[in-house]
C-alpha cells in the first residue's frame, strides 16, 4: 500500500507539472512573487519524506548456515540545510527520522542441542534512528529543467531502539544492538525544476562501518556467539522538496 501511494503521488506530481519541466524555457527565481529556483543562495532549506528497506550483512566465525533477514519497508522524514559551493557542487546536511524493522531467522544447525522453542529460531530487530549524514553533492549543468547528480559522503545515527544496556539479551528474547553507529553513503538523483519549488527523486545506499552487535552473556550463545561482525545496509528512496 505504501508503494502505491508513492507511485500515484510522483505520477500525479509528474502528470500536474508536465508543461512545468518538459517545457523549453527554464524555469528561473521570481523575486517579485518569491517563487521559482533558488540555486543562487548561498543557503537553502528543505524536507524530504521517503521508504527504505534495512539489512544486515554478516561476517561469521565459523561456517554454519546463514542467518537469513527479512526486510520491512521503514519510513524516513527529515530536513535539509544546503550551501552552494559553486553552479556543480553543494555541501548539505540531511538530519532525520528513519524507522524500520527487521526478522532475523536461524536454523537448527544453530542449535546443536536443538531450540527449546520454535520462537527462538526468529528475533525481530525494530530500530528508530536519528540520522545525520554531512553529504557532498556533484550535480552536471543544468539541461532546461532537469539536473542529475551524485552524493555521497559520511553519516553517523543513533539508534532509540538499540537496547544496548538493556540487561536481557537473547535468553530472554531480546536482541540488543549498539546505540552509535558511522555509514558511508553514496547515491544519485535527479532536480526537476518547478515553478513553485524544486522536487528531488533520489536514491541511496548507506552502508555501516562498525560493528553493531551486542554479544550475549553466554559466550556460546546460538545467538551471538557464531557472528564475527554484524552491520547494516540500507537502501533509500527519498523525495526532497526545497
């Protein structure tokens, strides 16, 4: 349902601005009526609303079957402060709310003795991060109304639902993951220039640089005990409107 929702906004989007971007004259800043492009300031602002889908990518001690994920789409909500560094690159900071939930599902040869429950072959891992990434965005000259460009840049999150000092872990069924974490992001886009505001489509990828697990207290946890490392990956989609 959400998909959909997305879908019909952008088509409507599309459909009620097409002689906005399909025309031959750009769309420039009107100051008289505050409206158009403001690429010309040094500062702007803006929010974005988008979908993602988290994953974890897992680095094992030994060579059992792997333990599968199942991914949720999340939503993401958020501000944006950019500064022109000059007509092909700007410099930007994206603070925001990313919610999400992922199922990790283990199999028997994780349990030598066999699970005393089914419900300790699955752990559902609900995270709610404050995200903020500082990005550098490389965009190519403008083709009348339309300007595809890259980003990429660093990131670090807190994650609300970490359960990191929580003092149950996965005897108790809880899985806990470590609060901080640092991502490197890297991505592409296009600005579709309108006359009332400029709308971005973009997609990104972003992608942990530490170890997020917290091992349970049992050192031969079917849990936690086989994982070497533990990070998350994530797929964006957002729709940025300054």
């Amino acid at each position: 349902m959400k998909h959909f929702f997305v879908l019909f906004s952008f088509l409507f989007l599309i459909q009620t601005s097409n002689a906005q971007l399909f025309r031959k004259e750009k769309v420039t800043y009107d100051a008289n009526q505050g409206r158009g492009s403001t690429d010309y300031k040094l500062l702007r602002w803006g929010y974005f609303l988008g979908f993602s889908q988290y994953d974890f990518n897992f680095d094992y001690k030994n060579d059992l079957r792997d333990i599968y994920v199942k991914r949720s789409t999340g939503f993401n909500v958020g501000l944006i402060g950019n500064m022109r560094i000059n007509d092909y690159i700007d410099l930007r900071i994206e603070p925001g709310l990313f919610i999400t939930a992922r199922e990790l599902y283990y199999s028997q040869t994780h349990f030598p003795g066999g699970p005393s429950r089914s419900s300790d072959l699955t752990r559902e891992v609900k995270s709610t991060y404050i995200h903020l990434p500082l990005l550098v965005k490389f965009s190519t000259k403008r083709i009348n109304n339309f300007k595809p460009f890259v980003v990429g840049g660093i990131s670090t999150a807190l994650n609300l639902s970490s359960n990191e000092n929580n003092p149950d872990d996965n005897s108790n069924g809880q899985f806990r993951l470590k609060k901080n974490n640092l991502f490197y992001e890297v991505g592409f886009g296009i600005d579709f220039y309108l006359y009332n505001f400029k709308f971005t489509p973009s997609i990104r990828g972003i992608f942990s640089m530490k170890n997020e697990l917290v091992p349970d207290r049992d050192p031969n946890s079917p849990w936690t005990s086989n994982i070497e490392s533990m990070q998350t990956r994530a797929l964006l989609i957002n729709f940025t409107f300054q």
